[in-house]
C-alpha cells in the first residue's frame, strides 16, 4: 500500500439479542440517507488504537477504555472514482476490525437513537453504500 490515506478502518460491532439467534450488527446514519459501520479513514503515521478512539469516543460517545479491537478481519481492496481528481480512480484499504466492548460501552449504545441494529441480511436493504456491501 502506498498511501495509508487511503485505509479506512470500520468497526464491526455486534450482538445477540435476548431469545433470538440472530447476529445484529451496529450500523450509524451517513449521509446521504445511507448506513454505515462506524468508520474513519487512518490519518498520516496513525495506529489503530488512535483511530479506533476517535470513532469510538467521538462518533459514538463511548467513555475511553470501553471497547478494544478483538479480531482483525482480512482487509479489502477497493477501487473508486476519486473524488479530489474527477476521472482518476483511486485504490481504497477497506480494514474491518471486530469490536469488543465493556457494559457500559453496551448501555450507552443502548442509548443512543441514531444508532440502529440489522441483521446480516437485512444490510443490503438498509444501504447501497459500495464499502459496506463490499464488507458484507
């Protein structure tokens, strides 16, 4: 890889509800009416603890020291149209990560009504977002 700009790390959180034997994944709100895993793209020199806390903290308001990285999934590579260079297309690092998380991490996601569950199957029906059906 050339360019670590162009890696960007999504968290993969997920959870089995009560009397059900389903797997729900986290998905946030993006824009465009589109559903995402929480992601951000690693800045230049950055690990991933580093770019874990500013989704973890920032985008999702979990206290610091609640959640840590439990598996590394095989990273994929994505190629699309530049958006800085109209024409050019550019190589994207898609790097998911499985999040584990602490309880009150779980409450305050809980909590939060931006935030929204799906089912492995329901995802494609929740978003076209190219990085995420990739992902699935």
């Amino acid at each position: 890889m050339d360019d670590l700009s162009s890696i960007v790390l999504f968290c993969i959180i997920r959870r089995i509800r009560a009397n059900s034997p389903d797997i729900e994944y986290l998905l946030m709100p993006k824009i465009g009416n589109l559903a995402s895993f929480p992601a951000t793209k690693f800045r230049q020199n950055e690990d991933l603890f580093t770019a874990l806390n500013r989704i973890m903290t920032g985008d999702l308001g979990l206290p610091g020291n609640s959640f840590f990285p439990e598996t590394e999934l095989p990273m994929l590579k994505n190629r699309k149209k530049s958006r800085e260079y109209p024409g050019l297309e550019k190589d994207y690092y898609l790097y998911p990560v499985e999040i584990s998380l602490i309880n009150e991490a779980w409450e305050q996601l809980e909590k939060n009504s931006n935030l929204f569950w799906c089912i492995l199957n329901e995802i494609p029906y929740k978003t076209n977002e190219p990085n995420i059906l990739a992902i699935v």
